[in-house]
C-alpha cells in the first residue's frame, strides 16, 4: 500500500477537494488505486489499516470528515455543474471502494468505521432522489454505496455491540422516514448490480437472526419485500443470479417459522390474492417439492406451513363464488394458480408423510400436523375439494380424444390453470390412501360418484383419469359404504383403449340385467357411469 500518497490526500482538505475539478479527480485516483491493492492483499488489511492510523493522524475521522463534505456536494440542485457533478461522484464512488474494501468482515475496523453510516445513508438518499435513480451516471456509485452500506451494517459476529447497531440501523430504515429508508429506495434502481448489492445486503441482515426477520415484517418491510418478490418470476426467467438472493432471503422466513405471519402481510382485503403472495406460494412449493426441503430435514415442531390448509380453503371460497355467478373475473385464472400450487404444496406434505410411515421412520411432528388439519372434518379440505372439483367439472368440462381438434379453445388466460382438475383429485388420491375417515368424508360430499366420473380420459387435463383410478382405488378399499355407492350405480358403456366411451356390448347387458342387484364385489368399469 502507498501509505504516504493516501496520507497526502487524505490531508487534503476535502471542502478544497470537492470544489476543484482537478482536486477530485486527483484525490479520487489515489483512493481507487489503494482500493484495487487492499481488494488484491486482503490478508494485509489490517496491517495496513495500523500503518495508516500511524501515518495519518484521526485516519477514520478523517475519512468521517471526507463524507460528510461528499454529503454536502452530492445534495440535488437546481444549478449543478454538470463536470463538478461528475467529480463529485467520482470522488464519492473511490472513498466508497476504498471504505468497503478496508472494513469487509474486519470487526475492529467495522466499527471504527460505524460513525461513518448516517453520511453514507444521507448519500445514497441524495444519489436516488428525484431524477437520479434513473440516472446512469449514478449507477455505480449507487451499487459502491449499497455494498458499503451492507459492510457496515451487517453482523460479522454474533456478538451483542455487533448486532446491537446492526439492530439499531434496521429500525432506522424501517421507522417510516421517506429519507431514512435506503432499502426502498435502493429497490427502485433500475441497474443490476444496485439490486444485487442491495439483496445480498438484507440477506446478511435476516441470516440467523428471528428478531431481525420480526422487525421487517411490518407495514414498511412488506414494501421491501413486495418489491423483491414481484420481482423473482422475471429474474427466475432470465436466470439472474438475483433470484438465488432474493429466494434466500425468503428461505430466512421458511427456517424460523415465521411464513405464515408473511403471506398474511402480503394480503390486501380488496384482493382473494396479491401477486406477492402468489410468487411466496411458488417458493414454498418449490421448496416443499425438494427432497431436501426445510419442513422435512428440520427436526423442530415447525407449524406456521399450515396457513396453506386456510390458504387453499379461501382460494376455493371465491373459485366458486366467482364460478357459478357466471360473469367474467380477471381474478379467477390467478385464484386457479393459487389452488394449484397450494394443492402440490400439500401434495408433497401429504406424500412426505406417507413415505416416512412406509419405512418406520419416525414422523415429523410439522409434517403430521399439517395432514391432520388437512383431513380435520371441519378445518379441513376435502369439503372445499369436492366442492371445487364439482363446479370445476362444469366449468371446464371434458374434452374427449374425438373431440381434441374441434373443442372449442379456452380463452388465453386459462391455459396455464386448465390442468387443476388434475392436481385436486391427486391431492384426494394422497389423503384418501389407507384413510377410511377421508373415504367417508368424501362419500358425505357425494364425492365418489364425481371422482369416478373423471376416470374418462380428458385432452385437458393430462393424467387426470390416472390420478382419479388412483383415488377411486384408494376411496373404495376397505370401505364397504363406499363400494355400496359403486354397486349401486348401473354401467353406460365401456372405456376403449383411445378413452372413448363405447356402448356396452349386447352379451354384458343381458347380464347385467340378469344380476339383481349388483353386489359389492361385482364388477364395474370406472369412468363409464
């Protein structure tokens, strides 16, 4: 390191420095070369930070006093000299390298440098006001000032003074102060590497901590966390390496149980379900669909998961509400994907259960208790699935394999979700499977005969005649009631290997006339009533 150039410039005055063109540009260079050197020696840093407290007298006071004149300089107005301007920031950004090199993950540095955080806030509102988060010229400056900002907040240890003022800055940015919330306003850049350092920011301050996580799911956090989750579908698009800090960030949530309390935050009573609270459905479910997945590698009684039982209830509420008014709802598709990916949600939690009571394993308390409230005959979901599997037979009727080509085709935004069918009759087939209870609930709701009816093959719903056999079995084993309902059901016709519904030969008619009545154990063809 070239202690002496620093010690020059750091002694400069800096209200001479940020008036001269020239003084900036001088001083900036010195500051970005000793920046590049300490990124390139970081084992020497902190040899390096004692030479320079020796050479230079007051060295962090000095660098204080150098933001706080940066401060002054870089406050909009209306007269700027477009070269002065330029300086400044120039000056502002070789300060912040320097800075943000020097303090990552050195404690005694950090808080040497911890006087330094309400300049450097005051300078990134400055540098993202009015016109300037739009501004190119203030992109890197921006990223610069995120990354230092990160440095000196975040916790390098679990120690009291360090999370201490890492607690004491959260609060600052969330206490509602247009000009104290830098999160917000970082948020809003519309350069890369401004989000990147602004997500990977609060991904430190959330890591480890449930009263940090407590603090920003408030009124003034939702609007941070809205903004990253309206975000992800895009960033998962483009495979941006955004995505995999913006799906940490929420992980922090999944891991201290506190996901629930978060898809609450994320409602609006004006709306069955927010875009943000649909993205949060798509992590958990992607989550859930891991076989390393939190909920089940976690030893904890982790419970919050079954907000998604209430979840999927209040989706199918206004489904079928909105359904059999018979006018059109620009909400409804996005109620049909909230339906389908709580429905693979609990499918997995459903699957995760039975799989651990198959191979003896011990049951995870989290797990069961989310199955149990699933199957509870009054909190549950087999009503509200039977229900919506109904009105959704209706509503999106069969498409039969002759049919397939001159169907009439379903209108653009119902695409996506025409495969729902599917996923609720999987999600009976899964709780029904050795659970008489579930059988006898279903066959309350008069759910058999329905589910036996979509064991016809339909263009629409891939697999959904698979997923019906597979509940049908499960609904009629060890269930004499239930295989009561089927005997007393009389065969149309026989399903052809293409799914077409044939009518039923001559020789099995005169037999089944002659049969009085159909007994339990006679045979049926599933689908053909």
């Amino acid at each position: 390191m070239d202690a002496e150039a620093l010690k020059r410039a750091l002694e400069t005055s800096p209200e001479d420095v940020i008036g001269s063109e020239d003084r900036c540009h001088s001083v900036s260079a010195v500051l970005d070369g000793q920046a590049r050197w300490l990124a390139l020696n970081l084992d020497q840093r902190r040899e390096a930070a004692d030479t320079l407290s020796a050479e230079v007298d007051d060295f962090w006071t000095r660098l204080g006093h150098f933001w706080t004149v940066i401060e002054r300089g870089l406050a909009p107005r209306a007269n700027d000299d477009p070269a002065v301007e330029l300086a400044g920031i120039q000056l502002a950004t070789a300060l912040a390298k320097f800075e943000r090199n020097l303090i990552a993950g050195i404690q005694d540095h950090q808080y040497q440098a911890l006087n330094h955080e309400p300049c450097v806030r005051r300078i990134i509102f400055n540098i993202t006001t009015f016109t300037r988060i739009e501004d190119s010229r203030f992109f890197t400056l921006q990223a610069i000032m995120a990354q230092l900002l990160s440095n000196l907040i975040s916790p390098i240890s679990a120690n009291d003074q360090s999370n201490d003022f890492t607690n004491k800055s959260l609060s600052t940015y969330l206490s509602g102060a247009r000009e104290d919330d830098n999160v917000v306003r970082l948020l809003d850049s519309q350069d890369t590497k401004v989000i990147e350092s602004t997500l990977r920011m609060l991904d430190n301050l959330l890591r480890n901590s449930r009263g940090r996580q407590e603090k920003v799911l408030t009124l003034e956090g939702r609007s941070w966390l809205s903004k990253i989750l309206g975000r992800m579908d895009a960033w998962h698009d483009m495979e941006d390496s955004r995505f995999a800090l913006g799906n940490s960030i929420f992980a922090h949530f999944l891991r201290n149980d506190s996901t629930g309390q978060l898809y609450d935050l994320l409602s609006d009573t004006t709306e069955p379900m927010t875009p943000s609270q649909g993205t949060l459905l798509k992590l958990i479910d992607a989550d859930l669909a891991s076989r390393s997945a939190f909920l089940f590698t976690n030893p904890s009684p982790q419970t919050s998961l079954t907000f998604l039982v209430r979840s999927f209830r209040d989706l199918a509420r206004y489904a079928l509400i909105s359904m059999q008014s018979g006018q059109d709802d620009a909400r409804l598709p996005k109620v049909f994907e909230g339906l389908i990916l709580v429905a693979e949600a609990l499918s997995s939690v459903g699957l995760k259960s039975q799989e651990r009571k198959d191979s003896n394993e011990a049951p995870i308390a989290a797990v069961d208790a989310i199955v149990i409230q699933m199957k509870d005959s009054e909190q549950g979901v087999i009503g509200s699935l039977i229900n919506l599997l109904r009105q959704l037979d209706s509503f999106l009727p069969r498409v039969k394999p002759a049919q397939a080509q001159t169907a009439a085709s379903l209108p653009d935004e119902l695409r996506p979700v025409s495969n729902i069918k599917r996923n609720l009759a999987r999600l009976i087939g899964i709780l029904s499977f050795d659970d008489t209870t579930v059988g006898n609930q279903v066959r309350q709701y008069e759910g058999v005969q329905l589910l036996l009816s979509m064991t016809e093959v339909d263009e629409s719903n891939p697999y959904l005649r698979e997923h019906a056999l597979f509940a049908v079995r499960n609904l009629m084993k060890n269930n004499p009631a239930n295989q009561a309902v089927i005997a007393e059901m009389d065969p149309v016709g026989i399903i052809s290997e293409s799914g077409e519904l044939l009518p039923l030969p001559e020789r099995l008619r005169r037999q089944r006339q002659a049969e009085a009545p159909y007994g339990t154990n006679g045979s049926y063809n599933a689908g053909n009533h």
